[in-house]
C-alpha cells in the first residue's frame, strides 16, 4: 500500500510541471486567417507570462525573408503577450514562429501561418 501511495504522489508531482510551460492561447492576426488589410504587429498570447530575452517571435514571407522589425516586446499591462512590429504587407503568406520561455524557465516553441489578401 505504502508503494502505490508513493508512485501516486510521484505521478502527482510531475502534473504540477505539464501546466507551467507558456502555451499560445490566441493570436492576431489569428492562426490559419486570411486578413484583407495589413496589420501593424503581430501579437501572441501564451498561457503564462514570459522572459522576454530568452523568447523571440519572427515573421517571415512566403521566400522566407524575415520581415518583421525585430522589436519584439511584451505588453507592459500582460507579461504573456508577445508582440512584434510588421511594414505593410503585401498580399500573400505570412510564417510566424515563436520561442517561449515561461518566468518558469519552460520552453515551448511552435509556428502558425497567415494570410493577406488583396
């Protein structure tokens, strides 16, 4: 008995980490859309609040070109919004790829498309 109450608690223990990595929530321009006027950032909520010199956020084209203004910043009122500045956008496909690191020191890292459309 002592034994599966120990495994128990272990088991217990490791579900505390699975919830403290920085997930995307939503974003904006939201993942998969097709927009029809360029927007001037690109924004991304994550599920935890960030540090912002070990997470990063680019924006590149369909040639893969980096196009973003490298300004990557959080909100000062919501530590779990990532932001980048963008030019205006040409129509066609926009990639987004993230790098998150929670206040917990948790990485997670993923890539979303949009689109603009004339």
């Amino acid at each position: 008995m002592k034994k599966l109450l120990l495994a128990l608690l272990c088991c217990l223990a490791g579900l505390d980490g699975a919830y403290a990595h920085a997930f995307l929530d939503h974003a904006d321009p939201r993942v998969g859309s097709v927009i029809h006027a360029s927007p001037a950032e690109v924004k991304i909520w994550f599920t935890e609040k960030l540090i912002l010199p070990f997470s990063d956020v680019k924006v590149v084209d369909a040639a893969g070109n980096e196009i973003d203004k490298r300004d990557k910043r959080l909100d000062p009122a919501n530590g779990a919004l990532l932001i980048v500045s963008v030019p205006a956008l040409k129509p066609g496909r926009y990639t987004v790829t993230w790098r998150a690191t929670a206040v917990d020191t948790h990485v997670t890292h993923g890539t979303f498309t949009f689109a603009v459309s004339p």
